[in-house]
C-alpha cells in the first residue's frame, strides 16, 4: 500500500497536537508539509507547538508559518480548552526551527511539484492558509485528491450558539474552500462529539506502552477540561477525525450534501448551514461525515501514536 502525499493545516492546539501524532505515526501518510496558522492561541504559540509536536515525532517534515489573522478580522484564541498555552500545560522539548516562508507559498510549491490529483490536504484550524493559497492560484486544485476540514455543524455552535471555533474565527476562508470544487470531507461538532473522551477511556488507553509522543498525547487527555456542553462527563476529540478519515474512511459513515456558511455580521456569522436532506434543492458540495465506530477510532489512535518514538 502507497503512503498517500499529505499536507496538514493546523493550530496547535490540543487536539492539533494530537492529530498531528496520528499522521505521523500512520503509514498510510506520506505527511510532506505541515502549515500554521494562528487559531487556537496565537501564531507564536502555535507553531511553538507544532515545531514541538513534529520534533517529539523525529520526523523531518518542515513546519512553516501563516496567518496570524482571518481574512476579515484577528483571529479569537480559546485558552479556556487549551490554556494559555495551547497544549493544556504539557511541556515538549523544543522543535526544530521554522522553515522560512509563509504557509501559502508552502501549499501552493509543495500542490505544484505535486501529479494531478495526487496529494490530500487536511485542515484543522481556521481555513486561513488554504484560502489564501488556492484563490491565489486556483489551478492547483486540480493536484488535490481530497480536501479534509474539521469545521461547522449542522446543529449548534460551540464558540457562539451558532457556530463552530474554526469556522468562526474565518468564515470568508471557508467560504472559498466550500467553493472550490473539491467537495471538501467535513468533520463537524456533530460528528466529533462521537469521539469522546471520558476518564475511564483515559485510564484504559494509559494501559498501553509507547514512546514519548504516547505519554504526550495521554498527558494532554488528562490536561483538558471536561465539557460544559456534555454535562461535564468528558469532551469531545475533534481534530483526529479528519486525520483518521484521511487514514480509514471506513470508520465513518457520511453523506453527500450542501452547504453554505453564514458571512454577516452578528449571532449567526460563522454558522454552517448544512443541508443533509436536499430541502434547499441545492446541488452537493461536501461529503459530510455522520457517524463514527468510535471504539475502532480510539483503537487507530492508541496503534499509531504508540509506535512513535
């Protein structure tokens, strides 16, 4: 079986952290190029974490740096879930330097040295860097096989009542990206919620050996709060299920359907408006992700990340 050609978008991040972990331990991913943008706690700590994340790994896949902003506005940091860290408070040694560069320009050499159709391209923090990427030249899609985005929900929001973090933080960017032609594989709050994390869950997975990305990413689920939304029982792991459907789309169910996100101003702007029913009698524009065999799931990560260093 061939690796396929990846590049990860990312906000380290708790989850980031750990979705990274999964790719680079899955050797159905050949991860060529991991890009940063600001998100979940500002560009600085961000790519301090994904330098750090990739260096724990001993893989050479060069980090590079992007936007430190939306298209439109700063981007809003979520400390509360990640501390002021973005890591819950786990300390990793320190990574490697940032390749020089800006994400962008990182995308679009890495999709143009790239056969058609060939390379699979995950976002998991605000859709930023790809945005920027593809409207500056939109020829490149067509070296992408498939666009996997953790964003929206077809239910309510979890940074407002409305919408999702990331597709909050720039809804204009993901508006390009839904727009593309690609038909983009959505993780959503919906489909993440079933990805979750209890401390019986903790203790059972702390059972199995692995290297220090394992003890890494087992310190970083013990660190994160429980959800208000989920009566405090656990909290969901988003941003490994887009990482885990690049892997094995068997673990999920989907559907094809339409959506459009919610650009004005006020409560609904970031509000992904998906419609699995064909109410608005649009034609399918993702592939939407609906269930989850949540114990292969955990099962794939605890196998993956183990076998890092």
């Amino acid at each position: 079986m061939s690796s396929k050609p990846t590049i990860i978008d990312c906000d380290p991040g708790t989850d980031d952290a750990i979705a990274l972990w999964l790719a680079l331990g899955a050797p159905e991913l050949d991860l060529r190029l991991v890009t940063v943008a600001g998100g979940n706690v500002g560009l600085a700590g961000t790519t301090a974490n994904a330098r750090a994340v990739v260096g724990l790994s001993g893989r050479k896949v060069p980090v590079v740096a992007g936007a430190e902003r939306s298209l439109l506005a700063p981007f809003r940091a979520e400390t509360a879930v990640h501390g002021e860290d973005g890591l819950g408070g786990v300390v990793l040694p320190e990574g490697p330097p940032l390749t020089p560069g800006t994400a962008a320009d990182a995308i679009r050499a890495e999709l143009r040295a790239a056969a058609p159709r060939s390379v699979t391209v995950i976002g998991l923090g605000p859709a930023t860097n790809l945005a920027l990427a593809f409207t500056t030249e939109p020829a490149l899609v067509d070296r992408v096989t498939e666009l996997v985005l953790m964003t929206g929900a077809w239910s309510e929001g979890n940074i407002t009542p409305a919408a999702e973090f990331n597709a909050w933080n720039d809804p204009e960017a993901l508006h390009i990206l839904l727009n593309l032609g690609l038909k983009p594989v959505l993780a959503t709050l919906d489909l993440t919620a079933q990805a979750f994390v209890t401390p019986d869950l903790v203790a059972r997975l702390s059972q199995a050996a692995g290297g220090a990305c394992w003890k890494a990413a087992l310190d970083i689920l013990r660190a994160l709060p429980s959800s208000k939304r989920f009566g405090h029982r656990g909290f969901p792991l988003h941003d490994p299920c887009a990482v885990a459907w690049a892997i094995d789309s068997d673990l999920f169910g989907s559907r094809d359907a339409f959506c459009q996100v919610e650009l004005a101003p006020g409560p609904s702007r970031g509000r992904t408006v998906i419609d699995r029913w064909e109410r608005l009698g649009q034609p399918p524009n993702i592939r939407l992700m609906e269930t989850l065999d949540a114990a292969a799931f955990f099962a794939l990560l605890e196998e993956r990340i183990s076998r890092l260093p």
